[in-house]
C-alpha cells in the first residue's frame, strides 16, 4: 500500500472515529434523558440526518490539525469522509 493511499485511509478512520466520538458525546451529555431513551428518541424521531452532522461537527478539529501538521492526504481523507457524511445527511433527510 503506497503512501498516499495508506494517509488517506489514516484520514478516513481519524474522520469515522470524531463522527463517532461526536455523536456518542452529543447522546451521552447534551441530551436531558439517559443514552438508551435517547437512542430510542432519535429513532422514533427519524432523527438520524440531524444527529450524524452534529456528530461530524469535531471532524472540522481533525481537518484543522493535519492541515496544520502539514499532513494534507490525511487531511484530504478526513474531507472525503465529511462530504461522504454530508451527502448521507442530505440523503437521510429526503427518505
């Protein structure tokens, strides 16, 4: 595996894991009622869309810091994986 495609995956997973961090800190301490009824909420709801772009909201962070390090394939994958995130969103919100 080349370089480029070995920083872009790194980029990827850094991007899926803040998604998934974001979105589990967004259910377990924004959220007034505890983690399951929330999970229950949100699936009541059809509330999926919402949730997964305010979970993807640290992913700006992760961008931010392989910019700074210089590290642009890795931050090209984190990128890819927003717009992935965004489209599944605007998706999500029309079904």
């Amino acid at each position: 595996m080349g370089t480029v495609k070995k920083d872009l995956l790194i980029g990827v997973l850094a991007a899926l894991f803040a998604t998934a961090a974001g979105g589990f800190l967004y259910v377990e301490y924004f959220s007034r009622v505890g983690f399951s009824e929330t999970l229950q909420l949100i699936k009541d709801g059809d509330l999926y869309g919402k949730i997964l772009s305010i979970a993807a909201i640290p992913n700006l962070f992760v961008f931010l810091i392989y910019i700074k390090k210089k590290q642009d394939n890795r931050a090209k994958g984190v990128l890819l994986t927003t717009i992935i995130i965004a489209l599944t969103t605007l998706i999500l919100k029309f079904i």
